[in-house]
C-alpha cells in the first residue's frame, strides 16, 4: 500500500516525496512532468539478442534445409537468418517465436524428431530448429513471461489506484 500511496503522490504533486523513487514513472501519463520519455523509447526500440544456442540450431535448420529441400516456410527461412546473423529481434517478433513454439510442441512427438529415427530429421524437427530450437523456446518464453509479469503488475496498481479513488 506504501508504493501506492507514493504513487498517488506523485501523480497528485508532481513530484515524489522521496527523490529517489522512480520505479512507476513508466505508468504515468505521458504528459506528467515526470513521466518516463526514456522508457516509452526503450519498449518500442527494446529488442533482445538470440544466444549461441538459438544460432547454432537456426543454422542447423539452414544446412538441413539446403540439403533435404523441405521442411519450415519463408517465414521460419526468414527467421532462421536472422537468427543465426545474431540480429536481435524486437518484442513482437519474440511473442511470435513463442507462439510458434506453443503451436508445434506436438511436433517433437512425432517420428523423426530425433536422431536415431526413421525420417530424422522430420520436416517438423527442421521447422523447430529454423526458429532457434529448444534455446529459443526457452529464451522466447522467458522473455514474454517477463512482459507479460511488467503488464500484470501495472493492471495491479492502477486497479489499487482506482480503489482509492
């Protein structure tokens, strides 16, 4: 209830009682003197780095394709170099590598997923590895977990804030 109170403060002064609090100046309105310019530029400019894992398998997924002429679209091709370029990649096109991996985890049940398989690699193990494999699904979840953890948080206080009102 502190850090709400402090914020309504803020809200209603124009400044905060305490200088060094400026954890919710991202909430603000955009016209408050206060509010967080810098912020606002960091979520539409924020863009996040692949990791040497998500390289090694978007280039995997490259070689296969070359070699096997299947498997994945334009679009997991268009991803996969990026990817393995180590372009980093803004926040939209994170939420859309989860949401790839959150529609094909059923792939890695089918023949041909893994070494050793009849088939290996599948068409569907291609695909996965085009958009950055298990690193990826990892790194991509985490990322939107986070975001979405950043929204949840502010819903949270300006629903407290509305019962104050």
């Amino acid at each position: 209830m502190a850090r709400v109170n402090a914020f309504l403060y803020l809200a209603r002064t124009g400044s905060p009682k305490n200088p060094k609090y400026v954890s919710d100046n991202d909430l603000l309105n955009g016209d408050h003197p206060r509010y967080s310019a810098k912020r606002e530029m960091q979520d539409r400019a924020e863009s996040f780095t692949p990791t040497a894992g998500m390289v090694e398998e978007a280039k995997r997924g490259l070689a296969w394709r070359r070699e096997f002429g299947r498997g994945g679209t334009e679009i997991g091709v268009a991803r996969a170099r990026d990817i393995s370029n180590g372009k980093d990649l803004p926040l939209e096109t994170v939420k859309r590598v989860s949401s790839f991996f959150a529609r094909h985890e059923v792939d890695k049940q089918a023949e041909g997923f893994r070494q050793g398989e009849d088939g290996y690699p599948s068409n569907g193990r291609i695909a996965w590895a085009l958009w950055g494999g298990d690193p990826g699904k990892t790194w991509a979840d985490a990322i939107v977990a986070r975001e979405e953890n950043r929204v949840a948080r502010a819903i949270i206080i300006l629903n407290e804030l509305q019962n104050k009102i």
